[in-house]
C-alpha cells in the first residue's frame, strides 16, 4: 500500500495505491484463478472516518483513489484500512505533509 | 464491589467509543448486495438509491473520450455541491456497479480512481448530497482496446 498525503490551504489531497489483483467471479472462470478483490477501504485521521469507499472488481488491478477533505493539519496521521474478498485486511499510516 | 462497579464502567465506556466508528462505516458490499450483482446501471442505482427524481448538470465526470486501455481507464469526479455518498456505475462489464465513495462530513467532491471497462459504454456517476437529493451524470466513454479479461 502506497499512501501520499498532502495539506495545501485547508484541504488535503490522498493519493492512494492499494495492492490487489481485483479478480471478480468471470475474470476467475476464465483465468482459473481465485476471486480476489479488495470490498472496503476506509480512511481515518484522528479517529474519525474522512473517506470510504465499498469496492467491487471492476475497479482496476492495484486500485488507485485520489480523494480530499477538509479538517486535517500538517503532521496528522492518516490510516487506511483495507479489507478483501478473503477477509484479508491490510492497514497502512502515512503523516500529512 | 466498588471496584468491580468500576470496571464494568469501564467496559461500557470502551463499547461506547467503539460504536460510533462502526456505525459509521457503511459497507454497501454487505448493505446492499442487489446492487453489486445489477448487470445494467438502472438496476444497481434503484438497488442503492431507489427510483426517486434525480438533478442532472450539477457533477462533471473527468474521464478520456478515448481509452486506450481498458484495464485501467481514470474517472474523475468533481462537484461543488456536498455529497455524502457518491457511486459509480458503468455498462461494459457484466455487473454494473463499481465503486461507491462515502465522505462524511468535511468531504471535498474531487476524486479520481481507475476502472476497468471491457468495451465502449456510458459511465454513470449518481451521488447523494447533504440536502437529502440524488444528483447524476453520465459519459460515454470509447475503449479500444478492452481490459477486463472477459
């Protein structure tokens, strides 16, 4: 997971690259592979969710997401947390800039 | 006993500042199952939306008119308006709903993601704002090549 979290005025601008192969059922009957693909991801500072997303597989292979909102300061942590098909999660932290 | 009447406090102060983050959250994946399986845009926007009145005009879709690759095609959304819960459907895979974004509150509506679109088909953006109204947008986007795998 990459997370790039920029303040510019008073709004702060995500940049966002999660890891996953975002395989839905048909691209898994014809790959032969399993369904694997991220289905939430939220984005918290300060405790407080900011941004969520429910996802399904038509997003992308290793989705990306640009996203803003007000309300943060420089040096807030922003945590996101991913969860997938599987019940796999992942969480990543990066400091507002 | 004092301690006891204590601790128990405690436990409940803890279940009560764990609540509100999970209430939240709405994971529209489990909320509304309907609309993930839709294979056309209206039926996942009744599923997530229902059927009510919607103002066209106030979102602006940022996508290419041509996408050279349809494994990864950005979508842009932008609006001045405050929305709370912003989907995004698209008509050339074989479900229709994609992605639907949730901002709570201090939320700016400009967001970008990648999609994958298999053929050329309409983009539909609908987006729920603070006012309680449903507002939509739709553009047509042309894959040349298709991405999906399907």
């Amino acid at each position: 997971m990459k997370i790039k979290a920029k303040l510019e005025k008073d709004t702060t601008e995500v940049k966002l690259l999660l890891t996953s192969p975002m395989v839905g059922k048909e691209e898994a009957a014809l790959k032969k592979v399993e369904v694997e693909f991220i289905t939430h991801v939220t984005a918290k500072v300060n405790g407080k969710v900011v941004w969520e997303a429910s996802t399904g597989p038509f997003l992308s292979k290793d989705p990306y997401f640009m996203f803003n909102f007000k309300g943060a300061k420089a040096g807030d942590e922003i945590v996101i947390d991913t969860i997938d098909s599987k019940g796999k999660t992942e969480t990543g932290k990066a400091v507002i800039k | 006993m004092k301690r006891r009447k204590f601790l128990s406090l405690g436990a409940v102060v803890a279940a009560a500042s764990v609540l509100p983050a999970s209430l939240s959250a709405t994971d529209f994946v489990v909320t509304a199952p309907k609309a993930w399986e839709a294979a056309t845009s209206k039926e996942a926007i009744e599923a997530l939306f229902g059927s009510a009145a919607m103002i066209d005009g106030q979102i602006e879709i940022k996508a290419p008119k041509l996408a050279e690759n349809g494994g990864a095609v950005p979508i842009g959304i932008k609006s001045k308006l405050e929305l709370t819960t912003i989907a995004l459907f698209q008509d050339a895979n074989p479900r229709s709903a994609v992605v639907v974004f949730e901002m709570p509150e201090n939320g700016v509506v400009d967001l970008q993601t990648k999609i994958k679109m298999r053929k050329t088909a309409n983009v539909t953006v609908v987006a729920k704002g603070k006012d309680g109204k449903l507002y939509s947008a739709v553009q047509k986007v042309e894959v040349s090549i298709g991405g999906c795998g399907g």
